[in-house]
C-alpha cells in the first residue's frame, strides 16, 4: 500500500478520533464528523426511539481509505446517510470538503459518489442506461461522459452484459453495476456501504485493485463499511471500529491489532511431560502464558522470534514440543477484546436489529 | 451540460415505450367510453319526436347533438382518469431504492417534482387527444354518432380548447403525484384514488347537462375544475351561448385550481424529498443475497 506520506512511527493506540494521519494527506480533511447523533423515531407514537448513532465523530483525510466496521445494527449506514445528506442527523455536524451537510447539502452531493447497501438500479433498464442516466443527473450528457461509462463497465466485467436488462443480471453482477453507478460522475470522495457484498473473489479483488490505483493516480478518498475482516485489514489505511452507535476504537490495522496484545503461540506438548510454564514465561516478550490439557497458549509481542526460544528452552528441560503455530492477530480478536463479544459471522443473524449480546458464542476464537 | 431533470423525464419515458400493455390498456379505455357508453346513451331520443332541433342544443348549452357534447366531456375525463396513475411511479421509485439513488445525486428536489409533472402531464394529453380524434373521425362512419364541428371554429377558439386540456391535465397531474409523494405503499395510494375518483368525476358535467341536476349539485359542479374545462372546450367548439360567464372567467377558475394542486403537490413533494427516513440500508436480509 503505498501512502503519499511516510509512516510515522506507530503510536500506541488511541482511543477514538485523535489517531494519527496513515494513508492520507494529514493537513487536508475531507470529512469532518462531530458528535453525530441519530434517534429514529418511533414506529409509534409514545414510544423510545432508536439511537442508532451516539456521538460519532472522526476525521478522514484526503487519499485515505477510511473503513467503518461493525455488527450488524451498529449505525454504519446511518452514519453514511447523514454524510451524504440522505439523512438529517438528530444532533452534531459533518462537513464534507469543509462544506457543511446540513447547510449546503447539494453542494456536498456533487462532490461525492454513494454506493447504497441496498440495490438501487433500476430493473426495467439495461446497466448501461442506468449509468447514463445517473450521469445526466449531474449534468453530464453520454457524450461527455460516454467513454468513462465503456471504462467503468470494463472494470467492473460487466462489458458485455452492459446492454442486458437489469432485471437479467446476477446479485454479483447489479452490485458490480452499481458500483459503477456509484463512480460514473468521476467522485474524488466515495462512501462505499458493503461495497463487495455477494462478490465473488475474483470480482473483490478486481474492485479493490481499481479503487488503490483511483486512489494512487488520482487522490481519491474513500470511506467504507464491510464486514470482511480480512478486507479492511488489507485495504485500509485506518478503521473506525463502532458497535451500538458508538465508536470504540480508531487506528491503522495494525494499532488496531497491537492493542490486542500481539501475537499468540500454540504449543502442542508431548503427553505426560512437565509443563514448560515456567521456563517460558520469563523469556522476553512474553507476556501471559495460558494451558488446555497439552496445548499452551503464550501471547508474545513477536511470534517468529520466540519460536526457536521456546523450542531451545523446552529441549533443554527434555521437555519434547510436537507443534507450534504462530496466531497473528486479526481484526476478529480485536472485535472480540473491544466489544466482549465476537464480530458475528454474516448471516448468522438474518436482520439487522441490534440484539447481539456478548453471551451467543465466541465459539473458537483465541483468547 | 444536461439539464438534470431530462434524466429523469428520459428514464420515465423509456420504461413506458418498454411497458406496451400500460400503454395500450391507457388508450384502449377512453376509446371503449366512447364508443360503448357514447353510442348507447343519446339523451337527444328521450325527446319526443317533432321536438324542434334548437330544444336539445339549448339543453346541451349549443353542442349539436348528445355524442358530441359526450365527446367533450370524455376529453376531459380521459386526462383525469390517466392522471389518477401518476402518483404510482413515485411510489416504486421509494421501495426500491431508486429515489434514494436519485436524492443522493445534486439534482433539485423541484425538479425531481417537475420532470414527473411533465412526464406524467404529457401522458394524460395522450388519451385525451386520442378522444378528440377519434370522435371526429366516428362522425365519418355511417350509423354512428360522432363529434360535429361547428364550421367557425377558429384558431383561438382550438388554442382555447389546447390550453384548457393542459391546464386540467396539470392540475390533476399535480394532485395525484402529491399522493403519491406522501404516502409510502401502493395501497394507501389507490385507496385514496378509489375515494376520490367517483365525486371528482360525477360533481362535473363531463357526462350530462348541469341544468337536469339538482340546484346544490349544480353548485358543486360549477366549481369543479372538470366543469371549469369543460366549459371552456364545449364553448369553444360549439359557441357561447346558454353559459353564465365568459370563457376568461372559466379559464382563470382553471388555473386557479392548477396553482392550488400544483403548490399542494410542491408543498408534499419537498417534504417528503426533504429528510426521507426511508429504507436507506436495511437488514443484510434487504440486500442482494441471492
Ligand atoms: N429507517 C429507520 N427507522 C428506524 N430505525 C432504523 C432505521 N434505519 C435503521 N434503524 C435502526 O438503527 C440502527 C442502526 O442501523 P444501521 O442501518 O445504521 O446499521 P448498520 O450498521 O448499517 O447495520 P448493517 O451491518 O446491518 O448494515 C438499527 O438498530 C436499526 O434497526
Ligand atoms: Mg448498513
């Protein structure tokens, strides 16, 4: 990932909005959210509203890919509605550009592309039809713009289905198509809800490979949400973890999976020999030592280096170790350590209210 | 550079080319009025025979014969009735999505309104000319009734006609889609509709002389924007006499309601526009799983 500016040296983590500029260019703020609150009303008079956003704030930065991750019902899209002035906030402010949402909202809407969770083309039209129209709805005629939608379509492998009626495309294909949709008036800012939801590998790494070279040839910014762990992992420059409206963490991937604490050591020890507990413990960089039955979990800062310490130490002991993995963090230890509860896998829960509790299963997941 | 609503007026239009069976049920209806409901119900041969000619016209306000003081009305009624599916687009475009999309993008909330207004306008004129051009042309076939033309007819009395249809067609347009901006199912739209329809279209004289009606009906039709435009046709395809006011007033009694129904459907179309809470995500469930 190439970042515009070199690295500072990585900081401890910091718990919300203060964490330092990584990908993006540090002196230019391209969204500025304060205290953003969103209660929804209720379906019934007297009755509680949903608070859906509870004093959300960050900045983003120019040429950053900002990620947004959460559970299902934590307010990402509610966050992403009142960005993009879909959605008046209940209370805080946004600017976009140093434009103010609330004041001048069509002036934020021609800076930005908007890709929905939710499909938005319309079906009775062909893909490209939908493009161009949504083109002409900034202005630009297909003959301005003609060539761009031929590129996009190209990117987002939908060239030779571009004619088809949309009521004929597959899931993957109308999110790829409305991923096009989402860049077709050419937006240096673009806010992505669930962009790679129901892509097939090929079509994710596709996309997310066009989205950097934007983002390197042409300073595009992006703000995210997914729920690939693994994805924002690799793609983006900082992640705001939120859950229940809240944001609880805020950092590069990498702060982010520090503060769970590094990496962890499986040992697997012979049957019936001593427990090595003690010899490892006082080795460097260890630092909590854990034992199921034959198996000895040792979180450490650095894996790779400890592996032949450990080795060495045990042999030396007689003690005989049969295996040894080395666990790097991942954002899903994060989630875990932050909110008590582990990141629930997609689908799991079929709809989007916040009941998770730390109580259904963090089955398998090293702690 | 585009004006955006075009956009807007351009995707309205090639859904309807792609969607034959709207429009052949659109046209077919208005057709079928007149050459079912027309032909069968001459109110002229309830008179009893040897009655001079000029009775019926004076009963029928100076139009030659029932069919063609039918014919008029069913201009009218062909515009209000196609104006009554307006609102339903707007409706879809909610649930699916799609007004969402359109709302992200810089295009004003007025003209998110107007391109409909046009579009859907436009459509209602469809039938309406259809009406008048068939009726002339039943006037050419033997046995039955058409539409007969007083021979002085002038170009502002057809400009009359024109501007009168337009300003109906405006205003019920308005009306509609401002139902269909504010409510959020298909249901509620056409429950409304279903309420309305029946007094919007029988409080008119589209169908029947005002002077056979009761004199509190009489008052309700007077002011009914049907009856204001159909004034201003009839009298300007069959003359002025037996009417109370003059074609201006008529027009202007129009126009009125034209600005009522179009600052009511601003009014409701901006409000809902404005801050739309709508299914902006939703659930995972909501989105493409497949
Ligand atoms: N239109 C609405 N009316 C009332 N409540 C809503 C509305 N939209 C969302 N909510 C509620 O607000 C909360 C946050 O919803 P939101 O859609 O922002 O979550 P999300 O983080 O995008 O979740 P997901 O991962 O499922 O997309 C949820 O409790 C949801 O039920
Ligand atoms: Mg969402």
């Amino acid at each position: 990932m190439s970042a515009p500016s070199s690295s500072p040296p990585e900081p401890a983590l910091e718990p919300r909005g203060l964490a330092a500029p990584h990908g993006g260019v540090a002196d230019q703020i391209v969204i500025d959210a304060q205290d953003l609150r969103m209660i929804y009303p209720p379906p019934k008079a007297g009755g509680k509203g949903t608070v859906a956003v509870d004093g959300v704030g960050f900045q983003v930065w120019r040429g950053e890919i900002f990620g947004f991750l959460g559970p299902n019902g934590a307010g990402k899209t509610t966050t992403i509605s009142i960005l993009t002035t879909l959605l008046d906030p209940t209370s805080g402010r946004a600017r976009i550009e140093g434009i103010d949402v609330l004041a001048h909202p069509n002036d934020v809407r021609r800076k930005i592309g908007l890709v929905f969770q939710k499909s938005t083309a319309d079906e009775e039209l062909t893909g490209r039809e939908n493009m161009l129209i949504e083109a002409g709805l900034y202005g630009l005629t297909s003959g301005q713009i003609g060539g761009h939608v031929n590129d996009l379509l190209a990117q987002m492998d939908l060239a030779t289905s571009a004619d088809r009626f949309v009521k004929t495309y597959s899931g993957g294909m109308r999110r790829r198509l409305e991923l096009a949709v989402g860049m077709v008036h050419k937006p240096k800012l673009l806010f992505l809800d669930e962009p790679t939801l129901g892509l097939d590998p090929q079509g994710r790494a596709g996309f997310w490979r066009y989205i950097r070279y934007l983002r390197d040839s042409q300073g595009l910014t992006v703000f995210m949400t997914t729920h690939y762990l693994d994805e924002a992992d690799q793609l983006c420059d900082r992640i705001a973890v939120i859950d229940h409206g809240k944001i609880i963490a805020l950092g590069t991937p990498k702060q982010l999976k520090d503060s769970v604490g590094g990496d962890t050591l499986v040992l697997s020890v012979a049957a019936g020999s001593a427990d090595p507990t003690a010899l490892i413990s006082p080795l460097p960089g260890v630092t909590a030592i854990s034992r199921q039955g034959d198996s000895l979990r040792v979180k450490c800062s650095r894996g790779e280096s400890l592996v032949p310490k450990v080795v060495m130490t045990a042999a030396q002991a007689g003690i005989e170790i049969l295996g040894v993995t080395v666990i790097k963090p991942t954002l899903d230890e994060v989630f875990l350590h932050l909110t008590g509860h582990a990141y629930r896998e997609e689908g799991e829960a079929p709809n989007g209210n916040p009941g998770h509790g730390a109580g259904n299963g963090p089955e398998g997941a090293p702690a | 550079m585009m004006l955006p609503a075009f956009s807007l007026i351009r995707r309205e239009y090639i859904r309807w080319i792609r969607a034959p069976t709207w429009v052949i049920s659109g046209l077919l209806s208005p057709i079928l009025y007149l050459i079912l409901f027309g032909q069968a119900f001459d109110l002229g041969k309830l008179l009893p025979p040897g009655t001079p000619a000029g009775v019926l016209a004076s009963a029928l306000s100076g139009a030659p014969t029932y069919f063609s003081y039918f014919a008029v009305g069913m201009v009218a009624f062909a515009s209000v009735t196609a104006a009554m599916f307006s609102g339903t687009g707007i409706i879809f475009d909610k649930q699916l999505g799609i007004l969402q999309r359109i709302l992200s993008t810089p295009i004003s909330r007025r003209s998110v309104f107007l391109s409909s207004l046009i579009f859907r306008g436009m459509l209602t004129l469809i039938p309406a000319f259809l009406v008048v051009g068939f009726a002339l042309l039943l006037a050419y076939v033997p046995g039955v009734a058409g539409l007969q033309v007083g021979a002085n007819v002038t170009a502002l009395d057809a400009a009359q006609f024109l501007g009168a249809a337009l300003i109906l067609s405006v205003a019920f347009t308005s009306l509609f889609l401002s139902f269909g901006f504010a409510v959020q199912r298909i249901e509620s739209y056409f429950g409304v509709v279903t309420i309305l329809q029946l007094p919007i279209l029988l409080t008119s004289n589209a169908m029947y002389p005002v002077n056979i009606m009761p004199t509190w009906l009489q008052y309700l039709v007077g002011f009914n924007p049907i009856s204001l435009a159909v004034n201003v046709m009839r009298m300007s395809l069959f003359g002025t006499n037996g009417y109370t006011y003059s074609v201006g007033i008529y027009l202007l009694g129009l126009l009125a309601w034209a600005v009522v129904f179009v600052l009511l459907a601003l009014l409701l179309a901006s409000r809902a526009l404005r801050s739309h809470v709508g299914p902006v995500g939703g659930a995972l469930s909501d989105a493409i799983a497949t």
